[in-house]
C-alpha cells in the first residue's frame, strides 16, 4: 500500500475514533462509520470523503445543538445522539454501496445514487434535529392534527425549511467537489427532498408505533417503564433506522433512473 492511501485510510480511522472519543458515536458506529468511509474513498477519492463528511459534521452537530431541550425526546424516540453501526449504515450504507459499485465499475450514475442518497439522509437529519425546536407542534401526514415533536410521519414548518437547505447543501456541494453539471444540483435536491418526503410517508404509514401500558406515551421504544410495549401502528419489523435506509435508498434509485432515462 503507498503512503497517499495509509494516510487516507488512517484518517478514516483517526474520524472514526474521535467521534467514540467526543461521543458522537458508539463503538460498533465508529466501525461501521470506518467501513463506510473507506468504501467511499475508494470509489469516490478524497472529495467522496469529503462530501460524506459535511453530512456527518453537520448532523453531528446538531444532535448537540440544545441538546438539553431535546432530551425529553428520549422517551420517545429508540435510540440516543451517539449512533450505533445500524444507524450509520441506515445512513450511510447507500452511499458506500455507491462507492463500491463505482470501484468495480466506474460510471456517473454512481455518483447519482451516492449524492442524493447523502442529500435525502441530511434533509431528514436536519428536519429532525432542528424540526423538534419548532414552536409550534408538528402536523401528522396521517391524521392531519398537531402531534408531539419528534413524532415520527409529522412535518413542520420549521423542520421543512431545514431539510431544504441541508438537500440543497449536498447538491451544491457536490456541483463543487465533482464539477458536475449544473442541471444535476437540482437533481441531487430534488432528489433529496424526495428522499426525505418518502422518510415522512413510511414514518406515518409503516414505521412502528408503540404505547406503554404503564404510562400510556406513544414511543418508538418496544420496552417502557421497564415492561414491554403494545404495538399500536405499523409493523413491528420496520423502525427509524429501517425507514432511513429505505427512504434513501428509494431516492437514489429514482434518481438513477432518472438519469438512465434522460
């Protein structure tokens, strides 16, 4: 191995340990965080890395950002701030898939599929992390009443016009790092709000609701006030890190048909 690609790879590795370090991670994240990175860089180079990592800085920090008034989320979403492997591949495993197809076999429409996947995961990331802050309660998509922040399938104002700006981040950021043409920066947008519309749809319609029969919170958690919980919507199958997965995933593909079209 040359020294250009053990200097990548350990800086990869350095990325991965800091965020264990600063807790943005947990352990198995920063491994998975470390897998994602490293198929990125070979399919994409150091500006792939670097396009992945405006989406990980940014949504990094802003779990952090009022993290105090966020805390009362716990009790309903499953999982922390720090990620695990399941969150990051939820997040970030499309766009390793599209670094290891474009190593395998070059082309554009790789660059397609990652860009919109990272546009769609930083839309939702951003409307769910500054979305909550909203003074006003958000709207279910399903049962068109205002419900409690971070109820998953609920839109607001405010969480709307962050996942703009964070698509529109992506995208002409990619236009930079890629100098690709202009017409596809609004592809990549487009694409990652469709992205982040499908992650609302699927929250409402498939994602997995629960209710403590203790307290009587709606959660995404399976066990509250220590005694498991009864699934009141959704299935049972399908949680948050499903539906951002698939949400991205689903964008992607779009787009690269698309493009195959055009």
């Amino acid at each position: 191995m040359e020294t250009d690609q053990l200097l990548a790879v350990a800086f990869i590795a350095l990325i991965a340990a800091a965020s264990v370090y600063f807790k943005l991670l947990k352990t198995s994240g920063a491994f998975a965080a470390f897998v994602t990175g490293l198929l990125v860089w070979i399919g994409f180079g150091i500006n792939g890395l670097l396009l992945m990592g405006i989406f990980f800085l940014t949504s990094s920090l802003l779990s952090r950002y009022k993290r105090k008034k966020k805390e009362e989320l716990g009790e309903i979403h499953e999982k922390g701030s720090a990620r695990d492997w399941v969150q990051v591949a939820a997040n970030g495993g499309t766009g390793a898939i599209a670094g290891l197809a474009n190593f395998i076999e070059p082309n554009f429409i790789w660059l397609i599929m990652f860009a919109i996947a990272l546009a769609s995961a930083n839309a939702d990331t951003w409307a769910s992390e500054l979305g909550v802050l909203s003074k006003k309660q958000p709207m279910s998509v399903k049962a068109f009443k205002r419900v409690p922040r971070g109820t998953s399938g609920a839109v607001s104002g405010f969480g709307t016009l962050a996942s703009v700006a964070a698509s529109l981040l992506i995208a002409t950021s990619a236009y930079s790092l890629f100098e690709i043409e202009p017409a596809w920066v609004f592809g990549i947008f487009f694409g990652g709000m469709a992205g982040t519309a499908l992650d609302t749809l699927m929250g409402a319609y498939f994602q997995a609701g629960f209710k403590c029969a203790e307290c009587g919170l709606h959660t995404e958690k399976t066990v509250h006030c220590a005694k498991i919980t009864e699934k009141v919507s959704g299935y049972a199958v399908i949680n948050n890190d499903a539906v951002n997965f698939l949400s991205c995933f689903t964008a992607a593909i779009l787009g690269m048909i698309v493009y195959m079209v055009l």
